[in-house]
C-alpha cells in the first residue's frame, strides 16, 4: 500500500518548549488513520503542519509524494481540513458559507453549483441551505464546517475533534460520513478524544503523547502491547481513600483509577484476582453495585502507555 503522508523527524517549537518532538509518521493512501492523544500531545499543532498552516523548525513532509515546503499549494489543493474549532460566516447562508470556500480552491461556474450542492446533500443540509449557520445547532453547524471542506474532492482528509459538543445524533452521522467519504477513495487523519469514535473507524491507530508517536498499528496490533492486562470495572457506595490505598498496594494490582462511584482495577488475570478485589471491598464495607470484567482495548493501552486517561 503507498504512504500518502510521510513526517520524518518533524520538530516545531514555541520558544523554548518542545510541542512535536522529532516526530515521524506515514499514513497510507485509502485508509482511516486514527490520532490519539491528550491536551497538548501536539496533534494540532502536527495538523497544521501537514496543512501549511504552520511552519516546521525541522524534518519533512510529504503529502501525495509533495513536499509542504517545496510546493505548498499543490499540497493544500490535496487537502481537506474540518478544523476543531468551527470555520464558518454566521451571518452568510450554508449555501454561501460552502461556496465561498469552494472558490478558493477555484471551482466555478456549474461546477461550482454542482460541487456544492453536492456537499450540502452528503451531509444532510440540503433543505437549510439558504438559512444562516447562527440559527443551527452545534451538529448541524459541524456537519456545515465538513461540506465547507470537501467541495474540492481532496485526497486527504484531515478531521480534528470534529464532534466536540454535538448530540449522539450528530456524532453517529459524522461517523457514517467520515466512512463513506473514505469509500469514496479519500483518505482520512481522524483526531478524537473519544476512545470509541477512533476504534469504530479506524484502520491504523497512532498514539501521540509529549510531541511524538509512542505507539502506531492496527486496533488488533496494539490490544496485542497489553494482551497481559485485565480490567475489573467497580461501581459501588462508600468508596473511600483508604480503600483505593489497600487495592493499589495489592501485589498483582497494575493500577487502579476512579471516577465517582466507578472503580477501575488493572491486573494480569481478572478471573484469577477477582475474589481478592471483592474480599478487600467488603473490608471496607463497600456496597457493591455493578461488576464487568473487560479484556484489553485502546483506552487500556493508553493509560499502559502514558499513565493518564485520553481525557486528562
């Protein structure tokens, strides 16, 4: 399969902090590549890098086999960019938002009308096309901010947080959108901070934490870095301090996190330290509500890898 994005050793700084440290990554033509990461891991700021929205300090890139620095515009012509926060004239209509952007790509004419009518039907919008972006809702103005970016049909799709504080509605119909333009033969960098978003289309997956990738695979290449570890999953009343202490100390326990009510126990054998989980709750006189024990998955390999979940 060809690489469609290549960063080799890519540096970018802000003075004297490091926010993509010599960072590396080839994502292949016709696939969902999923990019992982928390709050300043540098996945924006790799964006929009790849993008030409940013310059590099260091290293290369190469989109379609174009490097961003030697043929910027060619590059940007090959890209469509959702960015994460919402790119958008709220006081034009969706028709006149989509083809102001159209034409900075150039289209004209009917193709123009074609290509935007086009985008306004794949994402739904056709029948509020003469209405302004301010009296929509925040799923409808994201599925706008997709139209704007796909009129020039690019090769490259580049989609940062783009259901950030939209209904489940919006959410399942941007994801059905992001599979369907790959089906079309567009390739696809998705950025989430939910953990299921990216396992429910991804191809590949790369893990970024502290400006670069520590990980990078398939969803069944990367369970397979922590085949070794189980979750015991605990809702319970009267959670205390002291009781998170006595499990963490526990010789077999990994790590335990906790949410409110909500108890996550990490050890190599749910089946072979579940009763010792229990005896020490009941110890403590915790009432159990729910028990689920889950083999490993994306959010367990990134706690594995970082110590913190995606949403710290």
């Amino acid at each position: 399969m060809a690489v469609f994005l290549q960063m080799k050793d890519v540096v970018k700084r802000y003075g004297s902090k490091l926010s993509v440290d010599h960072m590396n990554l080839e994502v292949n033509e016709g696939e969902i590549f999923g990019l992982l990461g928390p709050n300043g891991a540098g996945k924006s700021t790799s964006i929009n890098m790849i993008c030409g929205l940013l310059s590099k300090d260091q290293g290369s890139i190469k989109v379609d086999g174009i490097s961003i620095e030697e043929q910027p515009l060619e590059v940007k012509r090959r890209i469509g960019l959702v960015p994460q926060d919402l790119a958008l004239y709220e006081e034009m209509s969706a028709w006149d938002n989509v083809t102001f952007f159209a034409k900075l790509y150039g289209l004209r004419g009917n193709l123009l009308k074609e290509r935007v009518e086009e985008a306004l039907e794949f994402v739904g919008l056709q029948d509020r096309a003469k209405e302004r972006p301010s009296t929509f809702s925040g799923g409808m103005k994201r599925r706008l901010n997709i139209a704007c970016s796909i009129t020039h049909r690019p090769k490259l799709i580049i989609m940062d947080e783009p259901t950030v504080g939209i209904d489940p509605q919006s959410r399942n119909h941007i994801l059905e959108s992001v599979k369907t333009l790959n089906r079309m033969g567009s390739t696809v960098i998705y950025t989430s901070h939910y953990m299921e978003e990216v396992a429910a289309i991804s191809d590949r997956v790369a893990i970024m934490d502290q400006g670069h990738v520590i990980a990078c695979g398939t969803q069944q290449e990367l369970r397979a870095r922590v085949a070794h570890e189980e979750k015991i999953i605990l809702t319970a009343d009267g959670i205390t301090q002291d009781l998170i202490e006595q499990l963490t100390i526990h010789p077999r326990v990994r790590r335990v996190t906790q949410n409110d009510s909500e108890i996550q126990v990490y050890v190599p054998s749910a089946q072979n330290e579940l009763q010792d989980i229990l005896f020490i709750c009941s110890k403590h006189d915790t009432i159990l509500r729910t028990l689920q024990c889950e083999e490993p998955d994306l959010e367990t390999l990134f706690l594995s890898l970082t110590g913190r979940t995606l949403r710290d």
